[in-house]
C-alpha cells in the first residue's frame, strides 16, 4: 500500500479526498481499463482500481498530481518508472 497526499484534493459523489491509498495493481484492473478508450483513461481507470475510487473521481486529478502518482504507484504495476508522459 502507497498513501499519496494531493497536491490539489478531489471530490467525486460529495466526497473529497486529500489523499488516495493505492493497493498493488491486479489484472482485473487492466480488465476493467478494456473497458474505456485511449491511452490517459485506461490509466485513469486502473489508478481507480488501485485506490478503490472511481474514474470520475480520478478525471478531477490536477496534472501534477496525476504524474506524481504515476511515478509514485509504478512499482505496484510492476514497472521500475511510470511510463505516462
């Protein structure tokens, strides 16, 4: 489990966040990325996954966050450094 404090906090359905805790990444979160199209929003969708939020939720990331947190998680997708750019 990674904790990340955001820059920038989040609110999805009357709920905001100031942080988002990020479990190891499992295939079933690539599965659920299928489902939505181009590059960004399947990434958005299996950091949803891995924070138990929604891709709504992750849609309000600022910029900046969303890179920290790409670089930050990469070793729970099993990658040695974030490949977003």
């Amino acid at each position: 489990m990674h904790t990340i404090k955001l820059n920038t906090p989040i609110t999805d359905a009357g709920k905001t966040y100031t942080e988002l805790t990020f479990r190891e990444a499992k295939v079933g979160d690539l599965v659920l990325a299928d489902a939505v199209q181009g590059e960004v929003a399947k990434m958005l969708a299996i950091l949803a996954g891995m924070s138990g939020t929604t891709l709504n939720a992750m849609r309000e990331l600022s910029m900046a966050d969303f890179k920290r947190i790409s670089a930050e998680v990469a070793h729970l997708m099993g990658e040695s450094e974030a490949t977003v750019s």
